[in-house]
C-alpha cells in the first residue's frame, strides 16, 4: 500500500482549492455586472415559430432579452458575408440565437438578462415559444440498424478481412454503451467585459484559453491581441472545456447588447443539453485466435452517434488496430445523426469505449481458450506498432502486468467462474488494458527571476484539475535546484506566452518541455550575467560555473558564489526573464510510436441474491513514463478507477424518446459513484523515462487511467457469476435475469 503519502509533493494551489480561496469563472466579481440566464426548447426539432417574451420582458430587473430576431450580426456566424467576415471564419458548434431552427431539445433559444441572477431566473420562466415541430430521432439502438442513416468516417485493414472466422477458435460479440456525461463539479460559465468596440475580456471555464481566445477574435472579427480570456481555476472538465459552448458567444453577444458586463452560467440541467458528452454506442467485436492463444484476427465494427448540426467523430476501433500484434485486422466507424446536442471529447474518448469492447471480447477469448486472460495478452504483445511498424519511444506495459497481479494477488483468482466466495459473496478478479496516444506540442513558457530571489513562470494553460502548476514547479525546482517554495507556476490568462489546451494527456509533456528549456535557458543567462557583472566571476567560463542552492557557484573554488538575489541586484534590474517556445515532436513522431499504456485490475463481490456488485479491491496500473509529481499522478490514477467505476455501474443518460428530452439530467438521477462505492485504490508506475518524447521523459496518464477499467470491472463480474455482460452500465438486474 502506497499509505506513506507524500507530503512534500502537495498541490500548489491546495490550499486555494480547499479554503475556498480559489476563484472559479462565475466565483469572479465584476462591477456594474447583469446575468444572463438560458431559456431553452422543449421540442427536439422543427423551428420556432413565435417567441412570447412581452411579460418577461416586463418583469423587474430585465435589462434585454436575446433571440434570433433581434441578434445583432455575428461575423462568425455568417463565414460568406465577406463585409462583416473578412477571414471567412465559421463558428464551430451551435450558432446560438443565429435563426429559429430547433436542433434539439433543451437547446439556448433565448437569454434572459437582467441585473441580478435571480431577476433573470425568473423572468427566463416567463418566455414562452409557439413551435413549429417536425418528426425527431432520438432512439439510437433503433436506428443504428439502418445502414442508410449512417455516415461513412473510416475503414482500415491489415492483412485478410474477417480472418479471425478462419482461426481454430473465435469469439463474436456486441457491445453496448450509453451516452455518459462529464458533469464537472464546476458548471460551464462565461464572463465578457467589452473593453471598447474592439476590445473583450472573456473569464471563461476552458481547457484552453489560447483556443478560445482565437475562436472569440475570429468570431467576432477582432484582432487576437484584443482578446483576453481568463481561466484561473477549472473545477474538473474531463474534456467538457476542450471546446466553447453556447454560454461563451451568447456571453459576448449580451454585454455589448446590453453594454454592460454580462454572465451566463449554466445550470446543471443545462450541463446534460448545452455541453457535450460522450456519444452513445453500438460495437460488434470478433477475434480469433490459435488454440494456443496466437491472434490470427480482429475485426471491430462501431457506431456512435452525433448530432443533426455537426459530425462528431472518435478512436473507438482505433487501439483494436494496434494494441496487440495481430496480422490481420479489419475495422469499421460510423456515426448516426441524431436530434440531440452535439457529443465531444470525454476523458479516453474513443478510447474508453473501445476499450471496454476489446478488452472485455479478449476475456471472452482467454476463457475459451482456458488460457490466463494476462498470459493472453502476453503471448500477443506489440513490440512494435503494428499499424505503423515503428518501435515504440517506450512501452512497459509487461511490468504493469506483473506488477497488476503480483498487487491484486491474481493466483487467487478462480479459474473457475462462480467457483468462490467470501462472507457469502461471489468472489471475482478481472483486469483491463488501456492504452492513449502520447506526444508533445507547443509551448512557450516565460520564467521571470526577481530580486528576491523568486522564480515565476508563466505560460497561458489552463489546469482542469490534475496538478499542472504542480508538476511544472517540480520540473522547476529539479532543474533550478531552489526550494519549490520559491517558485511560482502562473497560468489560465492569454497575457501570458502561448500555451497548449489541455488535453489528450499531452500537457505535462508539451508544457514540461516549455519548463525544462526556459529554466536552462535562464541558467545560462545567469551565467552569463554574473561572468560580466559580478568581479569574482569575471574570469570563469561559463561551463566552470553551477547553480545549486539558489546560488552561482565557482566549480574551481567553491568560495567564490553568489546567490540568485544578489546576482540579480547587480544587474541593476527588478528582473531577469526569458522567454522559450518548445515545438511539437513532429519529427520523433516520424521515427516513433508514442503511447502510454495501462493495466487495472479489479476484485468484485457480487451479492447473489441481490446481484449488486462491489468494487471491493482497484490496482491502477500506468505506463505514463517518468512520474513527475507522484501525489497528483497517483490522483490522476485515482479519478480516473472513479470515473471507471462510473462507466461500468452507475453512468447512464437516459432519453425520452416521446419528446427527445434527457431524463435524468441531473445529479440525482445521473450516478455517479459515491464514496462507498469507492474502495482504496492501489496504483503503480514503471515510472521510466521515455527517451524520445521530450526532455522530462514523461508521458500522459489522464486518459490511460480510465481507458480498459470498464472491461475490467466486467470481466471480474464473470469471473464472479459466470455471467458476460455486454452492455453499460452493468446493473444488478441484468445479473439477475
Ligand atoms: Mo481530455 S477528453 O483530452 O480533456
């Protein structure tokens, strides 16, 4: 057990999280500030024919109410109108109060602003629509069936199609997940401040200010420099800020309509119909393998959905493609439009959902076989990519195997299913592969040295909750060597030098190869700057000189120093900086396959007479390179066995396919796991360094933590009853029946 926790490896900003000092988008005060509030449809398709809004609009407090009749003209909005859109640009996503289409149920048609939330909470009641409705489709298993309403997106093929059916034993199988919500802590809100006519602050909940900041000055036809967006504190997004939602235009639209500084945050109903989620799916999976347990062929058909006004597409076959060594390999991925809001990228997206098909049909295998479901995977590991025929930069997936079952105590686990109990409980072990692409991407990061002796470094991410300040201040401290206690990591603002958006498990790597040259970049100018300014100094090279200690050291006579404070009081500035861009690994890509990988394994009692199950034992397992900060890698693991838990158990958006509407659109009826459903969590890291990737040798281990932990949670489920389930989240009924 990993008790001893490490106490010096605390966040950053944990005590601003945990006092409540931390000020997230809608925490920010602005003077003179009004509210906007949504109102939304209650149809799921046709078009507004008329939009009451006189008692609303008469009700006190009510500054404005926006429509797609009096919309002052958003350049983004209309990407032909060469006058108003010289760059041509087309928003992305719901044009919000654009025209009088209805898309789906609970989608913006109107914001209500007034000069208190509460004003326009109830005055958004008020606002009533006359429709024009037309026939929906909201039944995805329905119509997954009917080939003509998919839309083609990809195919791939190695070797012979279908060649698993040739193979001396095979599995077939359908898998079956729900539309899953990412439901953050912290709702979806933005802020606009007009500066001027050209000129916006945007506060807004984003994984990535630098993206939004682009889309805001493109979409409404202003210079980028005019564009602040700030995002200081991220209450948890799991992918749900990767892109802007109908609250960040309709935001900028209202504050220069109604001239004042407008918010609009959305409430958690409006979190299940106005951001995205992750898509609903069908997969069908066969493998075939030699009796001895050689793959000899995948085949991987998919279908999610997407919505009527945009294609969202994801890897769900992708890692059936390269995960094992297998030589013939076919797969398939459609997407069926629905009338519902537009799904996106949510923690392993594609992956997550692959996942649980693959790994889960490979137990399938492993059992027919009577091999060990690990021993399976053994037998056919990729030792290079067998897509692309690189090597992989680093892959240590084996020892998260050994590791997995040494922890777990996996010879426990029955051969046999249904063949062992505890305290009157079915006793099961099942375990799950995951795997996530890897890389690095730009990054320019700015370190500021002050004469006191303390460092800052800025660059313009966001963090959504793993840590990032956190690990970039290690990184810093590593390279500095000065007490993290002197450094500060500042981010979430577009006035600092670009940073990535944070994303597909990319940041520590992209941003940490921004850290790491900034702070060797700065070493050397201090050296520099001491051989010129400072007597003592003036002989040395800078190759004779260290920095340890928060000082400048002499190697050939450890006397003559002087301290980073003091050096930089001679230069008779406030400050040193400097700033560094770290570029894409565009050309290792070329060279290398990048991925991190993972293993989890799980011990599940399934009560026999209820059918309830219980995680009663989690090892998370993670080949995420070198481990920068332990504490929030090991956190990153943690949350990602929770939300795991989620997708195998309890997550499941559920649609009223009589009106389009989302059921159970909030907290209390979306489960999430709580804490009791949570038991202690156990993880691993390898913990080697990748080589290639960038400087650090870190990797990613956001989306490993989740992806493969479903199909391990089912596969102990059969291991405990005997009984294969196939679709999510797994419930006690099914198990029942
Ligand atoms: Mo993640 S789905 O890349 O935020």
């Amino acid at each position: 057990m990993d008790e001893n926790i490490f106490l010096n490896d605390d966040r950053v900003d944990g005590i601003e999280k945990v006092t409540g000092r931390a000020k997230y988008t809608a925490d920010q005060h602005i003077d003179n500030i009004a509210f906007g509030v949504f109102v939304t449809s209650t149809i799921a398709r046709g078009a507004i024919k008329n939009l009451l809004i006189a008692e609303a609009k008469n009700s006190p407090g009510v500054l404005d109410i926006i429509y797609y009749q009096n919309c002052p003209p958003v350049p983004g909005y209309r990407p032909h109108d060469k006058e108003l859109n010289k760059r041509g640009f087309e928003w992305q996503g719901l044009k919000v109060f654009n025209n009088n289409i209805v898309y789906h149920y609970g989608q913006p048609i109107a914001l209500v602003v007034a000069d208190t939330w509460e004003k326009a909470v109830k005055a958004a009641k008020l606002v009533k629509a006359e429709y024009i409705t037309d026939a929906f489709e909201t039944d995805f298993e329905k119509l997954r069936k009917d080939e003509s309403k998919l839309k083609k997106i990809g195919e791939y093929k190695r070797g012979e199609p279908d060649a698993y059916k040739k193979a001396e034993v095979f599995v077939e199988a359908e898998f079956f997940t729900p539309i899953e919500t990412h439901n953050p802590m912290e709702m979806h809100a933005t802020i606009a401040i007009w500066e001027g006519d050209d000129k916006l602050t945007v506060y807004d909940k984003s994984q990535g200010p630098k993206g939004t900041q682009s889309q805001l000055a493109r979409c409404f036809g202003l210079e980028e420099k005019n564009v602040r967006v700030v995002t200081e504190y991220v209450g948890g997004a799991f992918g749900a800020s990767l892109r802007s939602w109908p609250n960040v235009p309709a935001a900028v639209i209202a504050a220069k309509k109604v001239k004042r500084p407008v918010k609009v945050l959305l409430n958690r109903r409006q979190m299940f119909s106005m951001v995205g989620y992750r898509p609903q799916s069908w997969q069908k999976i066969s493998i075939g393998a030699t009796r001895e347990g050689k793959l000899m062929g995948i085949t991987h058909h998919a279908v999610s959905n997407t919505s009527r006004y945009e294609d969202y597409r994801e890897g769900i076959v992708n890692a059936s493609q390269f995960l094992y060594d297998c030589p013939n390999v076919n797969t398939s991925y459609k997407i069926l439009p629905l009338d519902l809001n537009t799904p996106t990228w949510m923690r392993g997206p594609g992956e997550a959902t692959g996942a649980f098909a693959l790994e889960c049909a490979l137990d399938e295998l492993a059992h027919k076989l009577n091999i060990d479901p690990v021993e399976l995977r053994v037998k056919n590991y990729a030792e290079m990519h067998p897509v692309s025929k690189l090597p992989w930069s680093s892959k240590f997936l084996k020892e998260c195997y050994d590791a997995g079952r040494e922890k777990i105590g996996w010879n426990k686990r029955p051969a046999i299913p249904r063949s062992l109990k505890e305290e009157g409980m079915l006793v099961g072990y099942g375990m799950g592969g995951g795997v996530f692409g890897a890389g690095r991407g730009n990054a320019a990061v700015k370190a500021i040295l002050k004469k006191d002796g303390t460092l800052t470094l800025q660059s313009a991410v966001s963090d959504m909750g793993p840590g990032t300040a956190t690990a970039m201040v290690k990184i810093a401290e590593g390279i500095m060597d000065m007490p993290a206690s002197k450094i500060r990591f500042q981010l979430g603002d577009t006035d600092f030098p670009p940073g990535p958006t944070q994303g597909g498990s990319t940041t520590t790597s992209t941003l940490g190869n921004g850290v790491s040259l900034v702070c060797n970049a700065l070493k050397k100018n201090l050296k520099e700057l001491a051989i010129t300014n400072v007597a003592s100094f003036k002989t040395l090279s800078a190759d004779d000189i260290e920095i340890k200690n928060e000082q400048l050291i002499s190697k050939k006579d450890n006397t003559v120093k002087i301290s980073l404070s003091e050096l930089v009081n001679s230069s008779g500035k406030e400050q040193v900086e400097i700033i560094q861009e770290s570029g894409r690994a565009a050309a290792e890509a070329q060279k290398y396959a990048m991925n991190s990988f993972s293993a989890h394994f799980v011990k599940v009692h399934v009560d026999p007479a209820t059918g309830a199950v219980k995680l009663k034992q989690i090892i998370a397992t993670g080949d995420g390179g070198k481990i920068i900060s332990e504490k929030t890698a090991r956190s990153q693991m943690i949350g990602g066995a929770v939300g795991g838990i989620g997708m195998a158990l309890t997550e499941e958006v559920l649609i009223d396919h009589t009106t389009g509407k989302y059921i159970n659109d909030n907290l209390g009826s979306y489960h999430v796991p709580l804490h009791t459903d949570v038991p202690h969590i156990d993880t691993w890291f390898p913990n080697k360094p990748d080589p290639v990737i960038n400087s650090t040798g870190a990797k990613g281990v956001g989306e490993i933590a989740l992806v493969g932990f479903a199909a391990a949670v089912a596969n102990a489920v059969f291991n405990a009853t005997g009984k294969r389930l196939y679709k999510l989240p797994i419930k006690p009924e099914d198990l029942m029946s």
